[in-house]
C-alpha cells in the first residue's frame, strides 16, 4: 500500500529527536522479518484484507534479501481456535464479534483448516522460522513462540510486514520495541483494509516505539553494516 509520512509527523519527531529515523543502520545477521497473519483467512478468506494480496511480491522479495545477506525470515501464524472447536481467545470471541462470526473466525483460524496456511504465492525455505501466536501481538506471553525463536538466533532487529498494519503488525512491533528490538515496519510489506487505517498504525508507531521504512530502503540500511 503507498504510503507517504505525514509533514505534522515529521515536523513533531525532528522536534523529539532531532533526527527522521531512529535506526540508520542494521546488522543483517542480526534482523528477522517477522511476517505476521499472511494466512488463507486474512488474504484470501472471508475475513480477508484484499490489500494483502497486493504486497505478497514485496514480501518475498524483501524475505530472499535479507537471507542473502545473511538474516532470517520468520512467517508468524495467528490460530484463535483449537481442534476440539474451542476459542482461544474466548474474550476477543465473545464480545467483538457477532456469535456466527465469531465461529468463523475460530474455525478459519485452528491448525488444520486451509484458513490457518500461510498463502502458497509466498516463498517459505526450510531455513526460515515458523511462530505462532494467538493474540494480535506476537510477543503476549504464554501466547506465542516468536520471542524465543529470536532469541535462539540472538536477533537484535526485527522488521515486520505482514496484516493488518494497525492491528496485529503495529501491536507486534510495539511489544518487539518493549523488548529492546530494534523495530522497524516495513510500510509497502503491510496492508490494512483501509488506507486511513495503514496510515494511522505508521504514523503512531513511528513516532514513539519504531522506525518506518519501505522495503527498499531497509535493505539500503542493512547494507550499510556489510564490509565495502
């Protein structure tokens, strides 16, 4: 999705901090990109972000450069119902969706079911991490694996695409940021449902929890750290 900072932000950052971005330069063997929720359900289903669709080949082409310089990818699954049909997140359930939606939800989104898949069009590799989670952000305690299998292979920086931008991608990079990781959200590697949504989860959190980058020009600072 296109997307352009606006200048009131711009102007209150340089204020706070004197300089646009936070994070000139990455060590790539020390980033992951966390691609969050890109499941049938989201891109494809009913409860689909269709804009999701559209960076599909931004993703992947960040995904195979960061590789090649010698970062991880990890593709993060969001499962809100279990095989016995139970609710995961009976709260989130009950009282943020209509009772047959919410059964569609959890029933889209259990291990099993062709909701759950990451979409075939993107080009998971042996080598990259697989994580689950089952709250919007990625890093909720006792409700995920993402923290641990970052700290296996002593990430220091995560990059995070994926959708939707304002709900589980902005929720993920606040907490990886409480974490002490270098956040950054990759803005043509997130989709929202509405442009005014992608906007509003860019702008919070570039602000005060994380930097905000295109796919091209992270890949400019993570090249930065490689020897000339």
């Amino acid at each position: 999705m296109s997307f352009q900072m606006p200048q009131y932000v711009i102007d209150r950052v340089m204020k706070k901090r004197g300089r646009l971005h936070v994070f000139d330069e990455l060590d790539p063997q020390k980033t992951a990109f966390a691609v969050i929720d890109m499941q049938n359900a989201f891109v494809k289903g009913k409860v689909k972000a269709e804009t999701a669709l559209a960076i599909i080949p931004t993703i992947n082409r960040l995904a195979q450069q960061l590789r090649d310089l010698g970062g991880y990818v990890a593709w993060v699954q969001l499962q809100a119902g279990r095989e016995d049909g139970s609710s995961i997140a009976e709260l989130y359930h009950t009282y943020f969706f209509k009772p047959e939606n919410a059964e569609y939800h959890r029933k889209q989104l259990t291990p099993g079911d062709w909701g759950y898949e990451v979409c075939e069009e993107l080009e998971v590799q042996d080598g990259d991490m697989r994580a689950w989670k089952s709250r919007h952000s990625a890093f909720t305690p006792g409700h995920g694996n993402l923290h641990e299998l970052l700290q296996e292979k002593d990430i220091e920086n995560l990059l995070i695409g994926g959708t939707v931008t304002n709900f589980c991608c902005e929720t993920t990079g606040r907490d990886a940021m409480m974490l002490d990781y270098r956040a950054v959200m990759i803005s043509d590697c997130c989709a929202a449902r509405f442009p005014e949504d992608h906007s509003a989860g860019l702008t919070t959190f570039f602000q005060s929890f994380g930097d905000v980058y295109t796919s091209g020009e992270v890949v400019d600072v993570l090249k930065c750290h490689m020897p000339t």
